[in-house]
C-alpha cells in the first residue's frame, strides 16, 4: 500500500511568475522533494505564458494581469484581477489535488482574503511568507502616507492575525511579525533567501560583454521605481560625462515596468555605447555575463522600506566572488558584510564615485572577492536553510502527520 504524501501545499505568487521567482521556485521544490504534494497560482510573464503545466512534479496555474501598474488606480485594477484569478484558481486547485496549506507569498497583502476563504469553510491552514513589506514600499512609491497607505497597514495586520505562521526572509522582518504582526515567536520562522551555489557559480566570462570597455559594471534584478536604478543609470551619465571615462561599461540585465524609460533615459543621456539592456537573461547566459563584471551594484537607494530588506543581489553577487557597490542599506550591510563598498549618500554622483574608487583599487576588491566566495561557501546553503521552512509545515501540520502515521501502523 503506498504510503500517503506529508501534505498538500498551494502557493500563491502574485508579482512575478514561476520558475523565474527563484525563492518561491526553491520553496516549491523543496518542499516536493520532502514529499509534499504542490501546486502554485503565479502571474504569466518572463517568458512563461502556459496557463497550466506542470514541471518537476510541481503542478503550475497562470493566469494574465491587466497592465504593469503604474499609479494607485492601476495597481487597483491590477491586484483586483489578481485576486480574482487566485480565488478562482485556488478553487480548481481544491477540486483537482487538494491542498492542506495556503502558502501566500507578498506583495500584495491582499492573499489573506483567499486564505481566509479556504480556512473559513474548509479548515486550511495559512502561512505567510513576507517577500515586502507594502505600507513602506507605498509611502517611497507615492512619497506619502494617507489613506491607502493606512489601509496597507491593516491588511498586513490582518495577514498576520489570520496566519497560522509567518516566513521571514531575515532577522528584522521576523521582529516585525512578532512586535508589529503580534505574531508568537514560535510560529515565525526565518528562512534566508540564498541562490544555489552548486549551480550559481562563476563560469567562463562572456567576451563581448564588455564591449571594448577596460571595466565592466553589472546590475541584476527587477526594474521598477522602487529598486533604484534610475541611480545606477544617472551615476553611468556622471562617469561618462562629467568623468568623462570612457573605459568604464555598464551591462543592466533584467526587466521590469521600468524598463522601456530607463532604456529611453540612457539613450537620451548619449549611454548607448556605455550602457548595454540586457533584458531578461538567465541560466549559463546570465552566469557569463555577470563573471565578465568587476564589480556589481546595488542601487536600491536607502529608505524606510530597502534599509530592512535582504536583497536577493548581495547573495548573488557574493555568490560569484563579485565585489560590489551599495548606499548604505542597514540590512543590507549586514548581509553582505566586507563584501561590499558602501556610500554614504543616496545619489547618483556618491554611487559614480564610489564605482569609480572601487575599479581603481584591484587590492581591494580581490580581498573583498575573496571574502564573498568564502562565506558563501561557509553560510549560503539552501539545503540547510530549506530545513527552517520545513519545519514550519512539521508545525503546522502535525496532528494530521500524526494521525497520518498512526494510521500508517495500524495498518500494517
């Protein structure tokens, strides 16, 4: 007689789809491997248009969204559709495998409405995994506070009171569950958001990457508002044309809503041959391109919402032994330690400065090179980071793995 799986799971994702959300991704998988069945609902995008496969043995529901949001009315229409397709689609997940757990994944923090559905009549348990944290992201997107950024509050206070346990992604977030989320400590647990590093590791360099430039600068990630690399665009016009360097190139790999106006900013600052868009690059493409870098960068200027964020860059850049250059980010600092240059201002003059210091000091970034590779080495494991969220579904599932188990015997 087969021996019954140790759950059923359904994640929810709404900002970015899978499996090119790498945490969510790394979930996922994890999970499956412990013997869990699991679905996800995530957006359609980066090149993951299927509207239901299923990979790896995970089982995968898309479904489109209206527009890149752009203002509080078009975030409206944007999460509204969202949370239209997550019911719609958590209910022919229901039907179809089943689910024990709703796994909702931030931003938006509006999951709870589906969660609290499924738990309401059908007994679900519900845990949160705090990617964001939205009355902040609000009040830097907007420059204010006022009513929405009052009712992003008491969302998140109702996704925590209504959460049977919280994932955070580092130690302040975790704080915030229990001191803001009112969240017991037992019930919140910390699972770091670390790249793979068997497989994300330096590999041959690109040799066009660098396009005839001596130095080459690298930035991977999102293109939205909020993730500043507006700065990074604005520091490479003070390089070329205040500078005027010529010897240092810039690649940006990666998209966003932001994407077609930076691209625009930087042909209208005379970049092109200094400033190469990538796009959406990934895999051993991805590895190449960033191992032609001398240096990365951070851009996120400082602010109440990125000062308590871990970034998925500063992993990755010290990943790959790369040295790299950030304002001055409390978590991030904390992250990535000596691994990285931190300026003091948010402008785009201080990130130019500090790449330039940076690329003229070779000693200094090997030390720092150094320095990444051996405690990514030393601490960035996800095999034993996985064991933290793990632990959360021993927790929150185990009367029914005891009764799973109990039955198992009685059997036999």
């Amino acid at each position: 007689m087969p021996q019954p799986s140790a759950g059923k799971v359904l994640i929810i994702v709404e900002n970015l789809p899978v499996p090119f959300d790498r945490r969510v991704w790394q979930e996922a998988t994890a999970l499956r491997e412990a013997g869990y069945e699991v679905s996800v609902i995530c957006p359609t995008g980066k090149k993951h248009t299927q509207l239901e496969e299923t990979l790896d043995g995970i089982h995968i529901y898309r479904h489109s969204l209206p527009l890149e949001a752009s203002g509080v009315l078009g975030y409206l229409a944007e999460y509204s559709a969202a949370l239209f397709h997550e019911m719609r689609l958590s209910i022919k997940v229901l039907r179809k495998h089943g689910f024990d757990v709703i796994h909702a994944c931030n931003p938006p923090d509006l999951i709870f409405l589906v969660a609290a559905f499924h738990k309401l009549f059908f007994g679900k348990k519900f845990l949160f995994d705090q990617h964001d944290i939205n009355p902040e992201l609000y009040e830097i997107k907007f420059g204010k506070k006022g009513f929405f950024h009052k009712l992003l509050t008491i969302f998140e206070r109702c996704t925590f009171k209504l959460a049977d346990g919280s994932l955070a992604t580092n130690e302040t977030l975790k704080d915030r569950a229990i001191n803001t989320g009112k969240m017991p400590s037992d019930k919140v647990w910390v699972v770091r958001s670390f790249p793979d590093i068997a497989r994300f590791k330096r590999a041959e360099p690109d040799p066009t990457a660098k396009r005839g430039h001596r130095y080459l600068a690298g930035y991977v990630g999102i293109m939205a508002e909020q993730d500043g690399v507006e700065y990074l665009v604005r520091a490479m016009d003070h390089i070329v044309n205040v500078e005027r360097r010529d010897d240092i190139g810039c690649i940006i790999i990666g998209d966003g809503p932001d994407y077609d106006r930076l691209r625009a900013l930087s042909e209208e600052l005379n970049l092109t041959d200094h400033v190469e868009f990538a796009g959406y690059v990934s895999g051993q493409p991805l590895l190449e391109k960033l191992s032609a870098c001398d240096i990365g960068v951070i851009p996120d200027p400082s602010n109440v919402c990125n000062d308590k964020l871990s970034m998925n860059k500063v992993f990755e850049y010290m990943a790959l032994g790369m040295p790299f250059v950030q304002f001055n980010l409390e978590q991030a600092k904390i992250d990535a330690g000596e691994a990285a240059h931190v300026v003091e201002e948010s402008t785009p003059q201080s990130l130019a400065q500090g790449m330039i210091d940076l690329l003229a000091d070779p000693a200094r970034r090997e030390q720092m090179a150094k320095y990444a590779t051996e405690r990514a080495q030393r601490e960035f494991h996800w095999d034993i980071e996985k064991h933290s969220m793990l632990d959360a579904y021993c927790t929150l599932l185990q009367p029914k793995q005891s009764a799973k188990i109990t039955g198992s015997v009685s059997v036999s």
